[in-house]
C-alpha cells in the first residue's frame, strides 16, 4: 500500500500548483495576430470536462499593435465535442469609450473524430471568420506595459 506523509503529499502538490497555473489556451481567428487576424489568449485557461464551464480572462491581440482585455466563458458540450468560448473585449483607444467587441467562437479540440461543427469559426467582432487553436508562444503571451 502506497502511503504519502504530510510534508510529502505538500511538496507534491507544491510542485504541481505552478505547472497547473502557468496553462494558457490560445485561439486564432482569421489567421492570427500577426497574420493578418487575431488571437484570443485565455490566461490560465484549461479546457473544461464534458458538459462544464470556466471563466475565461486575458487579452486578444489584433491589427498589428491592439491588445484588449478580454473576459468570458468557455464551455465543453455534455458530449466532448464542441468548445463553446464567448469573449467580451475592451479598449477605449480601438472600440471607443464605453465601447466592447464580442466574439461567440465555437471550435473541435484537437483529437475529436467527426466534429459537428466543421471547421471551427468566429461569429463576432473580429470575425466572421475560421478559427482554431493556437499554440500560445513567448511572444503571443508577451503583454507590453504600452500598447494600443
């Protein structure tokens, strides 16, 4: 029988608690920030289980200089296959005072066979357009201190 001490099992989870926080979910939409569209950056996002929900909270980048903070929800159907993420965003400078985007982007994750979708899309304010995920790089994560 496997027997885990205190100080041990603490350690454990004390090395596994960053790893579990650094995750970072990245979507492209009509190419990707950098490629003529945009990227949605969900900080600490994970893909939720089947049927269930998280918050979604981070940045979108677009054009060749815009950042918008961005927050919502992303949402795994009960059957595994359909990523649901709307994402509400905001930048007085590129959307106006008061002003927001919406974005309503429903994709496949990677592995499901006969997506019921197709191929993934943005319904919203930086769409319409085909979306997909993307792998979140240094530079895609990098959010200067000054930015549009």
């Amino acid at each position: 029988m496997l027997r885990f001490k205190t100080p041990h099992l603490m350690l454990l989870l004390g090395l596994l608690a960053p790893v579990c926080a650094s995750a970072n979910f990245c979507i492209r939409v009509n190419g990707g920030f950098g490629n003529g569209g945009t990227s949605f950056i969900g900080k600490g996002f994970t893909l939720p289980a089947a049927g269930l929900c998280r918050p979604w909270a981070g940045f979108t980048k677009t054009a060749s200089t815009v950042i918008a903070n961005s927050t919502g929800a992303g949402c795994l159907s009960s059957d595994g296959k359909v990523l649901t993420v709307t994402v509400f965003s905001t930048n007085p400078s590129f959307f106006g005072p008061g002003g927001f985007g919406s974005d309503h982007i429903r994709l496949c994750p990677a592995g499901v066979t006969g997506c019921p979708t197709g191929a993934g899309t943005d319904s919203g304010s930086f769409g319409p357009g085909p979306a997909a995920r993307q792998t979140c790089t240094t530079s895609l994560l990098r959010l200067p201190a000054i930015h549009d």
